[in-house]
C-alpha cells in the first residue's frame, strides 16, 4: 500500500490529463489519494473525482490565502457538505501569515470554523501552517480544550518543537518532497524522529516534486520517491514504510474504510 495524503488533482497541470496522472500513480502502487479543496469554487469538481475514481476521496475547506474571500462559509456548511461518503476531511485550512494574502484574524476565525467542522463531522482538519507556529499551536490547543478531533499538519516544514506539540494534542504529520531537497536539513531531522504511528507522506502536487523529480510538475506518483528517501532516512524498509503510512492514513481518514 502507498498513499498520497495531500495532492490537488483539479489544479492546472493535472486536472489537463487526470487520467493519465492517476495511471501513473497506480503503477508506482498508489492505493490511496486524498483530492484537497482549497476554496468553495472548487469543492464540486474535487468531489467528482473522488465520486468518479474509487482509490481518491475528497475534502471541503477553504486555504488560509482565501479566508478573506469566504466569510460566509461557516461551520454549518462544510459539516453539511461533509456528510458526502467521499467527503472525508475538513480543509485545508489553518494561518499563513508567510504571504498574509488574507487578513490574520479572519484566518483565524476562519481555522476555528474548520476545527469546529471536524469535531461535529467527526472527520479529520487537514492544517497548513507557515511561519504561525505559535498562534497555530495556540489555537490548536485552544480548541482541544473546547472537545476532541482529529487532524494532521500537511506538508510539514515547521519546527521539530511544533511538531512535539501538535502529536502532544494527537494530530499526524505529513512529510511532502521538500524533505528530499538539500536544504532540509532540519526537517530531514525531524523527519527521522517521528513516531511510526504519526507518520503520513504526500506530494502536495502539482506542486513540490522531490528528488530525483525536482522542477517537474508534481504528481501523486511522485509519493513513491518521496517514501524511498524517507525510508533510507530513517533507517526502515521501503515497503515497510509505505505500508504503515498507508495504514496511518486510513486509520485518521476512516471513511477510506467505511463499508
């Protein structure tokens, strides 16, 4: 099993030739996609996909970058919309105050919205976080308090402590490429460390391909690489690691298992 936990295959330079795109990842033995939305005008061909391919599911959520753009959806409608069977997380969502494309307390407000989803839809909150450690820990935390949910922070490159403090509340970690580039030498360290039973890969694609695919457009079949150069990291079989965090993915995102 292998699975790409993040990826946008309704984004330009996939959604051209998904076919193709998903082709291809099955033979480098993807099992698994999750199609991520990223604003509400996205939400009905990201679901179609996942209606349409039974290896990809969907989520409903609104980006950080789009916050200002969206102040009317509300908890009520992505818990509404994540009533779909397909539908099997909330997000992405969560504060990026590196390009501050939206205002940050309506990111904010907009973070808890999506927590507050998945606590009531009893799915998954799939957080982007960039340079907002603190403030997303706060939250996070904040909102633990307030009752339990599930959730993992996508295409971590944030701190080895924010990372300690995100499993400390019970969330996963998802590794994309960007720990492949050489430059990574502190996420590669953490990414060595971190527990077996909190470990999920993605491409984040079309965007971030790894070594040896750098430059190229992003794809989920590129999930395979990323797993080779994890592995190696860490010190662990291959297929070993491809499979538990396959396993982890659809323990966190159980609809994948639902009858």
């Amino acid at each position: 099993m292998l699975a790409d936990s993040h990826c946008h295959l309704n984004y330009k330079g996939l959604a051209e030739d998904q076919p193709a795109i998903l082709a291809r990842a099955r033979a480098r033995g993807v099992t698994a996609m999750l199609n991520i939305a990223t604003r509400e005008s996205e939400w009905d061909a990201v679901l179609a996909t996942a209606e349409r391919e039974p290896d990809v599911w969907a989520t409903v959520g609104i980006h950080p970058h789009e916050a200002d753009q969206h102040p009317h959806v509300d908890t009520a409608k992505l818990v509404e919309r994540a009533r779909h069977p397909r539908i099997v997380g909330i997000g992405e969502s969560g504060l990026d105050y590196f390009y501050d494309h939206s205002d940050r307390a309506r990111q904010q407000a907009s973070f808890r919205a999506h927590i507050a989803a998945a606590r009531e839809a009893g799915v998954p909150i799939v957080v982007h976080t960039r340079d907002a450690e603190d403030d997303t820990a706060a939250i996070m935390a904040e909102e633990m308090e307030e009752g339990a949910y599930a959730g993992v922070i996508h295409c971590f490159t944030a701190s080895g402590a924010f990372a300690d403090r995100a499993m400390d509340l019970g969330l996963y970690i998802s590794i994309s490429g960007i720990v492949t580039f050489k430059n990574a030498k502190d996420l590669q360290e953490t990414a060595a460390r971190l527990p077996r039973d909190r470990l999920l890969i993605e491409t984040d694609a079309p965007f971030l391909a790894p070594v040896p695919n750098r430059g190229k457009t992003g794809e989920p079949a590129f999930v395979a690489d990323t797993a080779i150069f994890l592995a190696k990291l860490r010190g662990e079989d291959v297929m070993e690691l491809q499979d538990y965090t396959a396993r982890n993915f659809h323990a966190l995102f159980a609809k994948t298992v639902a009858a």
